[in-house]
DNA sequence: CACGCGTGGCG
DNA sequence: TCGCCAAGCGT
C-alpha cells in the first residue's frame, strides 16, 4: 500500500497538532528524557496499564537514577522493585541489558535500531520507542495503541497474531513517520490510542485524524481491529444414567489412560435413546425416571455437556451380576468416598444425597 | 504461529 | 462475578 505524500504530511500535522493540546507531557518518564528512562518505562508498560506503571517506576529510578546503577545493582533489588508488576523475565532482561550497555557501550546506549533489538527484551517497537522519544531519531513504533489506530485507518483486514498484518502494519507506520517532530508525534499516536481511538467506544468527534480514518468514513469502526477468531470448543453432550438402588448407585471406573482415566463415573450415552436400551436390556424395574438439569464441564479442548437422568429401580435380580461385570460397583451413599470421582459426579452425588432417595 | 509470562482494572 | 484486556517479547 502507497499512502500519498500529501495525506502523509496532513496526517503528521494533525497530529503533532493535536499533542501540542491535548498530548500527555507530564508522565514521569517525560521529564529529562534520556534513553535510560525512556527504556525502564517502556519496560515496565508492556502489557501494564500507565496508572499501576507510576509507583514503580518512581521507585526505580530512586534506587536506579542511570544505567551504571542498575548494572552495579544486585539481582534481588532488581527484582524487589518489580515485586507485584509481573512479568519478572523483563526485569531480569532489563539487569542484562543495562550490564550489556556498561561493559560493552561504556554506558551510552546504541543508536541504530539493529543494536538496540540486540539488547534482550528490546524488540523493534520498543527499540523505536526509546531512539525516537529519547534521542528524536525518526523511527516508528508500533505498540497496542498504534496498531489499533492504524487498523481502523487503513481497515486492515486480518488479526496481529498473523504475520502478513504485522508486515502490512509496519509498513504504513513506516510510511506516515515524520522525519521532524518525531518525538511529539509518536507520544501522540500512542496517546490517541489509549485515550481516544478506544477499544471500545471510540471518540472519533474528538480524532484529529478522523477525517483519514477509513473505518470512521465507512461508518464500520466497530469492526476494526479484526478480533482472532476464538478457538471454539468442540460440545459433546453425554446421557449419564443415575442408577440408584437401596440407598446405592452405580458407578464404573473408567479406563486408566484418557479423561478422567482411573476414576469411578456413570455410564455415558450419546442420547437419551441409548439409555432407554439400555435399560432395556437390563429389564429393570423402573421406579423413577427423571431428568435431571443439564450441567456444563469445561475442559482444555472442549465443553461436556451432561444430561443426568435420575433411574430409581427396586428390581434386585440383576443387582449383583451388574456389579460384578464391567467394572461396576455400587457405592452406599452413606458411606465415604474411597475413590476418585471427577467434579461433576461428585455434583451429582451430593445432589442425589440431598434427595434422600428410597431409604 | 502459538504460547507463556503476572497483575490489576473494568464492563 | 468473571472473562477480557493492557505501551511486547522470547521461545
């Protein structure tokens, strides 16, 4: 995609423009930017909102003022400092990196951006950050914020997981980059990101850009950025016949590898036609047949749905050749468990219990 | 390309 | 109440 020479510079003035108004310029890591501040900052918001940033990075750099200090620092500081931030393998980056900087840079931070991502966790638009907000070399970002703006701008179709929309991405912010005012400008897109161009609920009347903005001009913002589309779980529903009999039920264990491998269950059918054949071949005598509600389980891959019908019998001739095939048993409802059930069927259970079926 | 990484805020 | 998400990067 070519983006017109001329829409370019508009684009940039307005918004430079736009953060000479309403731009933030009083975060603390934008006093007396140097690259030090710019990259601990940086850090500490991947992934981490501006508000829960502010604390930690005060005391950061109270103990850490520049990099010497952070690469002199002992580990355990480091990390006590990111204690309740998360993500503790970027503080642990962020110790080598600064020792990186002092042994092999003498303390200045590289330039170019092919040094600077050669740092561990700098990657390219954090690498971009720091050049362009400290040392206002004209370099792109693209963190959540941009990404978000310039989806909507240029409708990108697609989802950031996919690497031809990172590629496409990278290359309009490429293209609208300022060689000026670089600095103002990026602050700004990020800013219009995070406090106007919303995830939800855009304020697109206050956008100095809406006029570019091509999702807004077609009036389909809501579509944009395309959402990953989620992994559905397959469902499966199963007919789970609750056998009970004399203060009994019957329960079969399952086979020892799979789900719930080993543990004691009911039988599963996969409609409730089956179990009424079941039944059948059992010729028991009936004396409840109820449906009981259905109950959700989620697993890792995919959602069971259990139909439980509740199946009282009073006929006994079968009881024992049933228990004794099949790995079936029948557990005393009064008595404790003394074997593994999944969740659900120890639902199930308490829920029969409270019944106090046929005692 | 998918996933793990941590926590707090929000609708 | 809880799933979703927020200034990404490394593997």
């Amino acid at each position: 995609m070519h983006i017109d020479s001329a829409v370019k510079d508009h684009f940039s003035d307005k918004i430079i423009q736009w953060h000479g108004q309403f731009g933030r310029k009083h975060l603390p890591w934008q006093h007396n930017r140097t690259p030090y501040r710019v990259w601990v900052s940086e850090i500490m918001l991947q992934q981490t909102q501006v508000a829960t940033v502010i604390g930690y990075y005060q005391r950061f750099m109270d103990k850490f003022p520049n990099v010497q200090a952070l690469a002199a620092g002992d580990s355990d500081d480091v990390l006590h400092l990111w204690t309740g931030l998360g993500y503790y393998a970027s503080a642990r980056n962020l110790h080598k990196a600064a020792k990186t900087v002092v042994d092999k840079f003498g303390g200045e931070f590289p330039t170019t951006l092919e040094a600077m991502e050669a740092l561990p966790g700098i990657g390219r638009s954090t690498a971009g950050a720091i050049l362009s907000l400290a040392l206002d070399i004209p370099l792109p970002i693209l963190d959540g914020n941009v990404k978000r703006v310039m989806a909507r701008c240029f409708m990108v179709e697609g989802w950031y997981g996919q690497a031809k929309v990172m590629q496409q991405l990278w290359d309009i912010v490429e293209q609208l980059t300022p060689t000026k005012d670089i600095q103002p400008y990026n602050q700004a897109m990020m800013d219009i990101g995070a406090t106007i161009c919303t995830r939800s609920k855009p304020d697109c009347d206050a956008c100095p850009v809406s006029e570019h903005c091509q999702a807004h001009n077609n009036d389909r913002i809501t579509e944009f950025p395309h959402k990953k589309p989620k992994k559905v779980k397959p469902v499966r529903t199963e007919y789970w016949p609750l056998v009970v009999h004399q203060g009994q039920i019957m329960l079969n264990q399952r086979p020892p590898s799979g789900i719930w491998g080993g543990l004691y269950s009911f039988n599963a059918f996969d409609d409730e036609r089956a179990v009424k054949e079941y039944n059948d071949v059992k010729s028991w005598d009936v004396k409840t047949w109820q449906e009981l509600p259905e109950m959700k389980h989620i697993f890792t891959h995919f959602q069971l749905n259990i139909r439980p019908i509740l199946i009282v019998i009073q006929d006994h001739q079968y009881l024992m050749s049933i228990a004794d095939s099949n790995q079936s048993i029948w557990y005393k409802l009064d008595d404790e468990l003394s074997f593994g059930v999944p969740t659900p069927v120890l639902k199930l259970i308490k829920q029969i219990k409270q019944l106090k079926l046929d005692k």
